[in-house]
C-alpha cells in the first residue's frame, strides 16, 4: 500500500489552513441536512440505539432503501438478502472489490476516478485496468473501442461512477448500453458506484446500470446518505445486489466493521422515506451554486467544464497560461487565497489529466463569492508557465 501513503487531499487542507485560503478542495457541504433527521439521530440515541445494530443493517433502513429503489427505479430488492448497509459507499466499494476479485484478477475504471477505488483494488491484490474520460465539446466521455480493449481474459469487473466526480458527467443511456454490452459479453460484474443519483442538474436523469436489460443480476449497486442528505460524517451506505453477491460482500463486511452506527441509520430510514422533498430542494440550489461557482472561474479566465451532476466542476488552466494543474493547485493558495484539487491525482496516467484542476462548490454562496473575487485578480497578472 505504500504508493497511497500521502494523499493530495491532505496536503490541499493543510494548505487551506496554514495560508487562510478558502477550501474549495475537499467535497463536503458546510450547511447541514434536513432537521428532521437530525432530530431523529438524536431521539435514536436517546431511545437507546447504541449496541451493535444488526450485520445486515437494521430492518427499518434496508426496508427504506428497497421502496425507494423500487419508486425511483422500478428495481425490487428484496429487504432480506439483496440489501446490506455498509459504512458508507466507501467500505461497499472496498467490501465488493475485495469479495469478487482474487489476486491478480482486473478491475476495469474510468479515469479521473475517485481515489479509493485504486486502494481498493491493490487490497485486493488485483490489478487496475483505465478507460480515460476525456473532453467532447465540454463534456468527458470514453471511446468505447478504449472501453473493450481494456478489457482482458482475467477482467472480473468494472467500476462505473455516474454522477462521476470528479469531471461531474452523468452517463446517458447509450453510454450505459455499451458498458452493458461488454458487462454481457465478457461477464464482468459492475459495481456502481451512485452516491450523487440525486445530485444531477438541467433536468438531467440519473439512470442506474442495473435498470438496463440484463443489467440486474450482474450488478452490485452502491449508494450512500452522505451526498443525498449533507451528513458525510455519517457514512451510512448500502449496496443492492442479488442474493449470491450480497452475501458475498457481507462475508467480507463482517470483517472490516461488521456494523455501524445505529442511530444513523434510523435516521437515514426517516430521511429515505420523508426528505426527498429537501433533496430535491438541494439539487436546485447545487445547480445555482454550480453557475455562481462557474461565472466566477470563467471571470477569472479559466475554461470551465459545467458538470451536469455532483459537487464538482472541471476547469482547464491553459488559458490562464498555466500547463501543470499540480504546480498551479500548490501555487494558487499565494496567488488567489483559494485552494483547489488538481485532477491530475486521479489518473493512473497523470498527462491525461495535466491541466485539469477541480473545485467544489456545495459551499455556502458567501464562501463562493469570495473564492471568486479572490479569483478575479489571476487572469490580471501576466501570463505564467510551469
Ligand atoms: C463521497 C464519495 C464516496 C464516499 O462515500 P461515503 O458514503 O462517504 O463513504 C464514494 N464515491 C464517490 C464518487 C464520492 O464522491
């Protein structure tokens, strides 16, 4: 594990906080979730849910997320068997990967990917195989010639991240019916990975893989209550799956944590069924801090990359005359006061992703606004290289 010892991530924050910079790095909301959850947390503990909860998750929670899959989606998961909460979609990915890959078997990802999916595929001891996403007109998408040449006779599965961070692209149904296409043709699992499904913008719908013809029964859906109700320290996730593929990850699950937070998960079965009104309130207001954020970094001279879901947007540095968004990330704290993530960090081949640099705008507008009149002064100085 020695190649994940440091990440950007905690250099970025340190830096937001020696410099006073504002921290448009990390993807965490400053304003909380709905109250009445928050309410519900706290009469849990009260009301004494403070042992073990029970492996699979409690009874309340995966009932909860089965109807919403079946009203959002039309997809059935049976409570009892094809839901497991996990602690948050991080350990689902980790838990999945670690259950249906052996040692030396290949996961496909599309890269820019979220970084915990090379950590988990190295626990694993299996071995990653990228698709790079990359810019058409505005927007990142694979080639799907590039999708079926990664993959190889020992490819068990494919991770698929839509809404993706961090380019913010929500897969259309063409692009989900070629993943279908190889998932069918070389039989790989899919493992999806949907932590934003309610976080998109424009009108712009969030299909699950698992909706497609044959889709189902090969998929490992992840989702989490961290992004949809504000609460990433919560770290409630689950995974909907059938039966063989639950198991499977819940024998691996039992080993890492067992089970989790009893209190947030009786909080999040009230958020399923009772807040998706204030979700759906969220969204919009994502969607207007998304165009504040991005008329701010156009102001300041960068090409912006709108993204159509998540909390992140993409700019392309160049035409501020940077070339290396790692040089510019470690810089802009001295330049502008701001801290952003250089997208180069999650690829597997960093010169894909060179002049990319990602920031976060599911911050208060007053945070925004000052990230970008901080901002407006970077195109006014001359030209830079490196
Ligand atoms: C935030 C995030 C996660 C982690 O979810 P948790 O529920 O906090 O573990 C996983 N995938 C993506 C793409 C994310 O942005």
């Amino acid at each position: 594990m020695r190649e994940f010892g440091t990440t950007v991530f905690a250099e970025m924050t340190a830096l937001a906080v020696r410099t006073g910079s504002v921290n448009l790095g990390q993807g965490f909301p400053d304003t909380d979730g709905p109250p009445a959850m928050l309410e519900r947390a706290i009469e849990a503990i009260r009301g004494g849910a403070n042992q073990y909860p029970p492996g699979p998750g409690v009874p309340e929670l995966r009932q909860a997320i089965s109807e919403h899959r079946k009203e959002h989606y039309g997809l059935a998961y049976d409570p009892d068997g094809e839901v497991l909460v996990t602690v948050g979609a991080t350990e689902a990915i980790a838990a999945t990967v670690l259950a249906v890959c052996e040692p030396g078997d290949e996961v496909v990802l599309f890269e820019p990917y979220y970084d915990s999916y090379a950590a988990a595929v190295a626990l694993a001891g299996a071995v990653r195989r990228p698709v790079t996403l990359r810019p058409v007109a505005g927007r990142f998408t694979f080639d799907p010639a590039e999708l079926r040449a990664a993959v190889g006779p020992r490819t068990r599965a494919i991770i698929v991240n839509s809404p993706h961070n961090p380019t913010g692209t929500v897969l259309t149904r063409a692009e989900l019916e070629e993943i279908a296409a190889v998932c069918a043709e070389r039989d790989l699992i899919a493992i999806t990975d949907e932590v934003y499904e309610h976080l998109t913008f424009d009108g712009v719908e969030h299909i699950p893989l698992a909706t497609l013809p044959g889709m189902r029964e090969r998929t490992v859906m992840i989702s989490s209550s961290g992004k949809t109700f504000s609460a990433t320290g919560w770290k409630v996730g689950w995974i909907c799956a059938p039966p063989a593929l639950t198991g499977a990850v819940q024998t691996v699950k039992q080993f890492l944590t067992f089970t989790a937070g009893a209190p947030w998960q009786l909080a999040v079965a009230h958020a399923l069924r009772h807040e998706l009104p204030w979700v759906a309130a969220l969204r919009q207001d994502l969607q207007t801090k998304r165009d504040r954020l991005a008329a701010g970094l156009r102001a300041a001279g960068f090409d912006v990359l709108p993204p159509s879901g998540t909390y992140f947007v993409q700019t392309d540095i160049r035409p501020l005359g940077f070339t290396d968004g790692l040089t510019l990330a470690r810089e802009l704290p001295a330049l502008a006061g701001v801290v952003a993530i250089p997208t180069q960090v999650f690829y597997d081949r960093p010169e894909y992703g060179r002049h990319f640099v990602r920031f976060a705008f599911c911050k208060k507008d007053e945070v925004i606004d000052e990230a970008a009149a901080r901002l407006a002064s970077l195109g006014k100085g001359a030209p830079r290289t490196g």
